[in-house]
C-alpha cells in the first residue's frame, strides 16, 4: 500500500473519531472541521471579571503552560492550564494576557491527551472565579473553571501532514493527533462520599444535612469565614469551614436546610473529620421541609442538577423529617413568642435608627401581634430611616429589636422594605434599660424586649431574605389583610450623609503633616460660649465653601457644627500606626488573636532555651475560684535577675490570650514566646509581642526582624519599657492612633476631614490609654454624643470654631485628590447650642 493511501486513510479516520471525546478539534486546511458558534463572540481576556455574564462568550490563547492530570476523590480528576492572548489589542491595558483555566472531569482528561504546549484553544461555557494565586503567577485576577454541560474546549491543529518516504511510518505527534474527537461536553458525572466514609486528606463532594451554622463573619484577609455542622444516613456530624466572598458563602436560612458541597477538602482535626474549602470549591442550598422547592440557592450562574440529585435531597429531607432534624416550628411568629427564650424571627422591617454607636433599633413586623406588651423605644424622626409613624392598627403589630456590636454594622446596609430572619433573638421580660435613653423616654417595667446580642454564637445574626422564597410568599399573603399605612415623607437628604457627597479617601490614610506645616493653635468651642481662639498668626474665620476653592498648603479657621461621623462604632477609630513604612492596619481583634494564642500553644516538641536564659514555671490562676490551676514554663534574664529584677520580664510559653492577660497583673512585662525548630520564637505578629498589665503592644510585620534576644539595660535605666524591649527582639513597634472621618458643616456647604495627627490633642486622651481603659473610651464616647447628639436636628448640634488644614495626597489608585484634616484644636469646655454660625 502506498504511503499517500495510507495517510488518507489515517486523515479520514482521523474525522470519524472526532465524535467520541469532549474537546472539540478545529481544521484547519484540509479537510472539514468543528467550528466555533456563530453565536459565541470573543472578548480579550483582559476584560473578564467576575461580575459579567459569559454565557455566550468565548476566550482564546495559546498554550504556555499544561500541568499535570490531578486525581482527586471518587475517580474525580481536576487540569489545570495557563493561555496567553497573542493577539490582544494594542491599546489593551492588560499588560500580562494570560489567565488559568481549571478543568473538570471528563473535560480534563480529554484536554491532557489532545492538547499540547503551543496549541491555540478557545474557552466557551465557563465559569469566572477569582484566582488565589494573582499575587503568585502576576497572571490574571480572575481565573475560568470549566465542568458541567455548557463547558468546551475548541483547539485549533493543522491536519496530519503527508508523509514522506523517509520519514517514519508515524510521527508521535501525529499519531496523538490521530485520536483527538470532536462532540459536546457531557454533564459530569459526580460521585458523592457518605460523610461516614470520609478519609482525611481528600477532595470529596458531599450532601448533608444542616444541623448547626453561623453568619459569615469579616475574616483576617479579604474573605469572609463562617462555619456550619452538617450529617447524613451515616449519623456522623461533620464539621465545616469556610473561606470565600460574602456572596459566595452558603445561603443558609435555617437548621434542616439540605447542602451540597463540591471539591471540599477533607482535614483531620482533634480526632475528627472536617471540610474546609478547596480550588474550585461550590455550594447549593436546598429547602429542608419534605414537598419543598427544589430551586436551590447560590451565586453560582452555572450549576448541574439531575434525577439523582433530586433524589438524593428527597431522601435526605425525609431521613432528617423522621430524626426530628428539621424544627417542628421552624419559624415563630410574634404572636408565639415566650418570656426568656431564644427564637429566630422571620419579619419584614419598617424602620431603623441608631440609639447609640453600639445599638441600632429596628421596628418589625411579621403580621402578628405579641401577646406580652411590648417595649417602646422613642427616637428622634430625624434619626429614623423609613416611616416615623404607623396607623393605630398598624403600630400595634410592631416590635421594637435592639441589635448590638457586630450586628450594628450589618444593620447599616439593611433597607426599609427587607424581609429578614433574626437568628438567636431573645425575648428579655421585665426590661426597662434602653441605650441612649433621653428624656422623653419613660422607664416601662414589665415589658418584653428583643435584643440580638453581639457575638457570632449559636448562630446569632441577621439575614435578608429573597423575595421569591417560600416564607416571604407567606409572610405576604399574612400582611395583605392589613391596609397600607399613608406614606409619610422624610426628607432623608437633610440628615443623611449623602453617599455621592463622600470623598474617595475614607480607605486611604491621611498623609502624616510635616512639623511646622501648620503654625496655629485654636481652642474647640463658640467664643461666646466661654472658649478661647488662640494663634500664632491672625487668620479670620472663613466658610467652608470657601474652604473648599481654597488651594492646598492653606490653614484656615471655621466655625462649624458635626453633622455625621464615622466609624459609627468608635472602638474601629483605633488603628496601628508604623512610622517607618507609614503603613496603618486595624487592631486585630480577640477572635484572632486568641486563634493565634492557641496555635502557639501546641505542643510542637522539645526546646532548648537560650543560653542567658533560667527556666521555670509559673501557675496560671484559674478562670474563676475552685477551678484547676495550669502550670506553664517561663523563661527569664540571667541579667535581670542577677540585678533582683526578676518580676519585669518574662517569656511565657504555651499560654492561652485569657490566661496571659491574668499572669500579666502579677509582671511588669510578659513576651509570649512558642517552640519553633527547637528554639524559642515570638508568636506571629499579629498577636500582641508585648504584654504590659492591662496594655498590649504590636509590631510591625514588613519591618521587623523579629528574634528572642536579651534585652539589655543601659547604665541608669531603672525600669524596662516597651521601647529598651521592642529593640531588643527587633520588632519595630506599631503605635496606636486614633483616625476618624468628620463630616462638618455650616450655612453655605457641607465638609468632609479626617480627624487623626492631633486627635489625641482633641479629645484630651492617648490612643494608647483608649486601647486599654474604659475611661479613656468614654471620654471619646461623651465627647462624640456632646458633638454629635442623638436627638434632635442636626442644625441644633453645637458649633465649634475649628483649625483646618488643606493637603494633597493620593489615593490607592495613585490619583492626586484634596484632603482636609483638623489640626491643634482641642475640646475643653461645654459647647453652645445657640444658632450664631455666621462667621463674620
């Protein structure tokens, strides 16, 4: 047989193939070839994000990089490859245009025995994630999964070529070539492991039924976390963990709820299974009542569901239905709410206030009325967002919820009109303490109160509920018996802070002014009010209108009253400050902070101290009287003791955050120290360093070079403090300030400054004491409610004569925008509530 009869043969069967594998091979030349959609239309990689539809859209690029074929649980398989756009636009402004795909199952291990390093592919039918590796690869933000019916992969070959008589009879390639197909992705076929055969170290799929959850809460990076417990037919309860965008975290709306996870990792922790979240990790919710809806929940545009899954959650609802999983009364309505018990409410809200920085009021109502009289809470109308009054019929049906820390938060972005479910929500009876309660607010005793107390525990939180769920339906239908209130208006732009109004710069921190750029001093407070104006030059009061056409370098003088402020919730004001860097960061808060403590405090083998080092061991005082004491070993300064020093510093190793804080009331100062490859190290700096009775010190991570070392004491200094320490351990010291964002205003216009070199000068305290003591915190909190009343309009709010300063700084984009800052004013006395804001 001749060579060309023997290539034609091998081209044509080359093309009968093409219809039994999911990649999909475009000819090109030769013969007849699969072509990509008419419909689909191409978009350079450097405008995908995570927020635009790509239903019918493809992406294409060479092959630069092809991994390995990865096998995962349950015969799953998992690719991973990176393309790079050749012909992108000139004008393009990605300056990298090459993205990861990850491929799943069928799909990726068609693509590993077709596609090779240099091929051209095009992507249709995926979906768009954000890539944990940006910061890594310097590829693109986002990254493409590809699974699931709609996924495809088209590459682009050139046909086998004729072979010539002293070539051999098959080329690697060519034979490779030989076996690629062409027809549409299948669905991929999933296989789900029963929580009870579940094996460490694994990536598994799995249903289960919801038996425990929290609200996703802000974690340490930019991710939220929540955790949730989870069982099925096996009767083992799984743990799970996880890590991802708000909008991305499971939509669970009560115990009983049905999950399915996809590529969830499997850990052991403590002797038990537990899921975390993996590469390409994916959640659906489903109702848990028998007979319920089979649409699940998710932010997911692609998802799969078959006949199998639709029998698996009927299974699992019946199973859960039969253990008493599921709440016999999963919602209580008002009308069945009980003194001193906890419940979740399912409500629609009408209005919501803020009573203090701590606690803002929501007025509620599910269609039924309370049985117990209820609390009423008075606040001011120009305060309340939504309606201030209710027909009599109405008002009766309306309940009063204080919400608290955390939660106030989450109660700023939620809008009159919302349907929510409260979780952990307790019915106080006989309560008769209201937050900022004024003088028109009566005490009532024997009234039932709702509060929804801070914390995350026991599923504590809140969450809106979609408009097409079943228990909004039904909350609808209840509240259709009752006629519309009349609308009342509020003219909302005259309290509000007007978001188009707000500078750009509340996430960059204000540039540090150079000593001397400002050369006056001004006392706060109305000259006619028994406050004084003092300064070094003769500077006239001036407008804010004036302020704002005004070129940067300018110092001026206003007489203004605060209309709004922010952090609401003063204690986020506190911040860390480097002066090396310039770098300002939040105070971590406990949670994590004693996550790091109990890391540290694991047994990670023998140490050996080093050599200027007398070791010990110290009792830790129980947590309260009669309860067990722990031993735990210290370290101590050969130096220092030799001097009969011995209670200024010591390293403390395998403490808890609760149990330094007690030791730290008996030494002057306590380092926490871990065993780290034999020796002694300092725990991760984001935990204190430094513990000093009540106060804490931090240090810079970017900057430090951080090592337990001994301090020494130069000759004369009596007393160790934290600065002789920091330099020892070569940590460099962050100090605690306080930055807040000030909206002034007066008769011609409205300003927005930060208040933060000199705000310790302005509320009289340290940032450092308001860390640390609750005297200190209320002096900011009297100050802020004297300057910014709760009651009342805000053109009764006091006025205040003012020292501003105008810089230029930029912001995280590198653009050049006009700060404001108040400098060198200071509060010292009363302030006046007259109306006299003419500053001429």
């Amino acid at each position: 047989m001749s060579l060309l009869l023997i290539q034609q043969q091998n081209y044509a069967l080359y093309h009968r193939l093409r219809d039994a594998m999911p990649v999909r091979v475009l000819s090109e030349g030769a013969g007849p070839g699969a072509q990509v959609p008419a419909h689909l239309t191409r978009i350079p990689i450097s405008l995908i994000t995570t927020s635009t539809d790509f239903s019918n859209i493809t992406v294409k690029g060479k092959v630069v990089q092809k991994c390995p074929l990865v096998t995962l649980a349950s015969d799953n398989v998992i690719l991973k490859t990176v393309i790079q756009e050749e012909d992108f636009p000139p004008n393009s402004s990605s300056q990298n245009p090459s993205i990861n795909i990850i491929l799943f199952g069928a799909l990726a291990k068609d693509f590993n025995q077709t596609v090779n390093q240099g091929d051209v592919v095009v992507a249709s039918g995926f979906t768009v994630g954000k890539s944990p590796t940006v910061h890594k690869d310097k590829l693109h933000p986002c990254n493409l999964l590809l699974s699931g019916d709609n996924a495809c992969i088209y590459v682009t070959l050139l046909p086998p070529p004729l072979l010539h008589p002293r070539s051999p009879p098959t080329a690697k390639r060519s034979s490779a070539l030989s076996a690629e197909v062409s027809r549409a992705t299948k669905a991929p076929k999933y296989t789900y492991v029963r929580l009870g055969d579940l094996k460490p170290g694994t990536i598994v799929n799995v249903y289960g039924v919801v038996v425990f959850f929290k609200q996703p809460f802000k974690s340490r990076g930019t991710d939220f976390c929540s955790s949730l417990k989870i069982t099925d037919q096996s009767n083992q309860k799984i743990g799970c963990t996880i890590f991802c965008q708000l909008e991305d975290h499971p939509k669970i709306f009560q115990i009983g709820d049905i999950i399915r996870f996809h590529r969830v990792k499997t850990q052991s922790f403590n002797n038990s299974i537990t899921l975390v979240t993996s590469f390409g990790f994916s959640v659906l919710v489903f109702d848990g009542a028998e007979g319920g809806s089979m649409e699940p929940r998710t932010s997911s545009r692609s998802f799969h569901i078959d006949q199998e899954d639709r029998q698996t959650v009927e299974e699992l609802r019946s199973w859960a239905a039969n253990q008493a999983l599921v709440p016999s009364v999963p919602i209580i309505p008002l009308c069945a709410v009980s003194p001193k018990a906890y419940f979740d409410l399912t409500c629609q809200l009408l209005a919501k206030a803020p009573i203090d920085t701590t606690c803002t009021l929501l007025r509620v109502w599910d269609g039924t009325r309370c049985p117990h009289a209820l609390l009423n809470v008075i606040v001011e109308p120009n305060v309340t967002e939504g309606p201030t009054s209710f027909s009599q019929e109405k008002g009766s049906l309306i309940a009063n919820i204080l919400v608290y820390d955390n939660h106030t938060e989450f109660a700023r972005q939620l809008k009159p009109g919302d349907f929510l479910r409260i979780y952990n929500l307790r019915a106080i009876p006989g309560s008769s303490k209201v937050p900022g309660l004024t003088s028109s607010q009566s005490e009532e005793v024997d009234h039932l109160a709702f509060h929804l107390h801070g914390g995350t525990a026991y599923g504590r939180g809140i969450r809106v509920l979609p408009e097409n769920s079943p228990v909004v339906k039904e909350l609808k239908r209840v509240m259709k018996a009752f006629p519309e209130d009349d609308e009342y208006e509020l003219n909302d732009d005259e309290y509000e802070l007007n978001d188009e109004d707000m500078l750009d710069i509340w996430c960059t921190p204000p540039e540090f002014l150079e000593a001397g750029e400002v050369k006056c001093n001004t006392e706060a407070g109305e000259v006619k009010c028994n406050t004084e104006i003092s300064c070094g030059h003769d500077t006239q009061l001036v407008t804010l209108s004036e302020v704002k056409r005004s070129d940067p370098g300018r110092v001026h003088h206003v007489r203004v009253q605060l209309r709004t402020y922010e952090p609401r919730r003063l204690h986020q004001a506190l911040k860390l400050y480097c002066s090396k860097c310039t770098s300002m960061q939040d105070v971590p808060d406990d949670e994590l902070v004693s996550g790091l403590f109990s890391e540290a405090s694991k047994d990670s083998g023998p140490c050996s101290p080093p050599p200027w080092a007398l070791s010990g061991r110290v009792d830790v005082p129980g947590d309260s009287p009669g309860s067990p004491k722990r031993t735990l070993s210290v370290h101590m300064s050969t130096q220092l003791m030799s001097e009969d020093k011995s209670k200024e510093l010591i390293f403390l190793m395998g403490s808890t955050l609760e149990e330094t804080r007690r030791i730290a009331a008996g030494y002057q100062n306590i380092v926490p120290v871990m065993s780290s490859a034999g020796h002694l190290a300092l725990l991760d700096l984001s935990a204190p360093f430094l513990f000093r009775g009540r106060k804490t010190y931090y240090g810079c991570k970017r900057c430090s070079e951080a090592a337990v070392r001994e301090p020494s004491c130069a000759e004369g200094v009596e007393m160790i403090d934290e600065k002789i320490i920091a330099e020892a351990l070569g940590v460099q010291l962050l100090q605690f300030v306080l930055l807040m964002k000030l909206q002034l205003q007066d008769t011609t216009d409205t300003l927005d400054v930060f208040l933060w070199r000199d705000a310790e000068a302005f509320f009289g305290v340290l940032a450092e004491d308001v860390a640390a003591n609750q005297e200190a915190q209320n002096i900011i909190h009297q100050t802020m409610d004297s300057l910014c009343p709760a009651e009342g309009s805000t053109g009764e709010h006091p006025w205040m004569d003012l020292c501003l300063t105008v810089y230029r700084a930029e912001d995280d984009e590198g653009r050049n925008q006009t700060c404001y800052q108040i400098c060198h004013s200071t509060v010292t006395k009363p302030f006046s509530t007259q109306s006299n804001a003419n500053p001429a």
